[in-house]
C-alpha cells in the first residue's frame, strides 16, 4: 500500500470540568467529549523523511514542520516500532485551527491510525492510545470517537452510550485562542475570585440526558469552565452565544479553549434555521452545521469516489 487516507472528526465538549492547578502544571479534568460530523482527512504517503503540508481551512495558521502535532504522532509511532519509517502527510482542514474543536489533536489520531496502516504495523488501538496519551490529552479521544468521559488530563477515557443523534451549530471566530492562555486566565480569574476549587466530577444529569437522547435536557446541563477565561480574553464571543440563545439554543457554550461557539438545535431542521439566522446577525466568521455522535477515524482506499471504508481494530460505533 503506497498511500492511506483517513477520515477523523471534530470534537465539542459537553462538560469541561478544571480542577485545581497541579504540581506538574496540569489541571485534573472531567471532560465529556462528543464527535462530531466536521472533518480533517489526512493522507499518508510512503517516502524515505518525514514531511507535512496542510491546506483548507486556515491552513496557513498550522505548521509544516516539527511543530505539527501529526508530524510528532508518526515520529512517535516510527519509534514504537522501532524502525526508521518515512512518509509525507497531507493534512486537508475543515475543523477550525486553535478553535476549541481538537483540530491539531484530530491529525495526530489520523496520522496515527494511517501511518499504522501503511506501514503495516497492525498495532491494535491499546498501542496507538498509548503513544497518543504521550503527544497530547485530547489525543486519545481523538482516536475513540464516539462519546465518552475523560479524566485525569483527559486522557483516561470511558466510552458513553448515546440514545440518540444531536444537531449542532457552531459559530467560527475570526482568529484563535492558545490553550495556555485559556488556562492561565482561568487560574488567574479563580485566583482573585479566592474561592476554594474542588476537585471535577461529571454531571450525572447531563449523563442522563445523553442516555435518554434528550436534546432539550443535554442543552440546559452543556458547561464549561474554560468559558469565563475565554470570554475574558475575546470579550465578543458574549454576543455570539446571546445571538444563539436568542434565536432558540437548547444550549450555548464556547467550546473547549475556544473560540468556537457550539448551540445544541432541536432538530436538523431547526439547526439550519438557527446557522442561518447567526449568518444574519454576523456575531462570526462562518458558521456550520453538524451531528454527533460520529465514530473516531476511519481508514478510506481508493480514488475519490470509490472510495472502500477499511475497518478500524476498534469497534466504528466509537464505543469500545
């Protein structure tokens, strides 16, 4: 096999939960990951380096270097096998870059599952959410899909049932937000706040809701508590989440780091109405509609339009 294209989606957070700083600089998290139907395709050719280049959506934000995080996921994997391996990665965005949506954290798991793939590691997934666990805490999910809860920094992950499929709409700002930033003026605001911060722990509620396929409950239960930090830095992102609560949100929350700004719809029908009527009140750069939960990534051969779907070693639902 001369080349492997993978298919991996975004993600949104229901719940983001940040625990108290850490000695070793991390926060203890509970985060309610959900996939969803926005999609980078990262195509994995066989050469004697290591090369990325990346196009689409903001492509000139992302690095060609060794700073690209799917660049690092197949140096991480060459050397798990213990083998000097090669490829060129083409990474083809459509998940926003340094949007709260796991964009760099997408292509890592892509490169992962297609480098595997074409070099004919046949490493079943434990392997690849070990390396992943080391290159970043939203790695790991990135591979599941699905829906599921993780803890930790993210990375120790238990897969959810979902009774149903939600409809979203996700307004995109002009420009990123750093992660680290985000943190950092969280733990900032908390600071001056002086309240003690207890240790996270998920929202049986909002894991009721996400059982029943209620879209209606899951809305009033969506928080973050990234989302004052994030505010605080991008003070506009204020009236983009009023805009969807005003035009009939079930919810609305900045998602992960941000700046992207997720609203739950009742309906496909009603998520085209609300995207529309954001485009109409211009609170965002663009704005897109999608459904989740979606499977993690999946392995497409072929030309376009004949595409073959090769199973993954994990179950395609996203649940393991």
């Amino acid at each position: 096999m001369n080349s492997v294209t993978v298919r991996v989606p975004a993600k949104v957070n229901l719940q983001l939960a940040v625990g108290p700083l850490r000695d070793d600089g991390y926060h203890d998290l509970v985060n309610v990951f959900h996939a969803v139907s926005i999609f980078d395709e990262v195509t994995a050719v066989a050469e004697t380096g290591m090369s990325v280049r990346v196009e689409g959506e903001s492509a000139d934000q992302v690095p060609e270097d060794g700073d690209n995080l799917a660049i690092q996921a197949a140096v991480a994997l060459a050397r798990h096998a213990g083998r000097s391996y090669g490829v060129s990665l083409a990474i083809r965005k459509a998940i926003p870059v340094a949007g709260g949506m796991a964009g760099g954290s997408a292509d890592a798991a892509a490169a992962l599952v297609a480098c595997n793939e074409l070099w004919g590691l046949g490493l079943p997934l434990e392997d690849l959410m070990e390396i992943a666990s080391d290159l970043g805490s939203d790695v790991p999910f990135a591979l599941l899909g699905g829906t599921a809860v993780g803890t930790g920094r993210g990375e120790r992950l238990a897969p959810l049932e979902v009774g149903g499929t939600f409809h979203w709409v996700f307004a995109l700002a002009d420009g990123g937000l750093s992660t680290a930033k985000v943190y950092g003026e969280c733990d900032r605001i908390r600071q001056e706040g002086g309240e003690p911060v207890g240790h996270p722990r998920a929202a049986e509620p909002l894991l009721a809701a996400l059982r029943a396929g209620d879209a209606r409950a899951l809305g009033a239960e969506l928080t973050n508590d990234l989302q004052p930090a994030a505010l605080s830095l991008r003070g506009s992102l204020a009236r983009t989440l009023q805009a969807g609560r005003a035009h009939g949100a079930l919810g609305a929350i900045v998602s992960g780091s941000g700046p992207t700004c997720a609203f739950l719809a009742e309906s496909e029908a009603h998520a085209e109405t609300l995207a529309a009527a954001l485009k109409t009140e211009n609170v965002a750069r663009d704005v897109l509609t999608a459904h989740g939960p979606v499977p993690g990534p999946t392995v497409v051969q072929g030309p376009p339009g004949r595409a073959q779907r090769i199973p993954l070693s994990h179950d395609e639902s996203g649940q393991s």
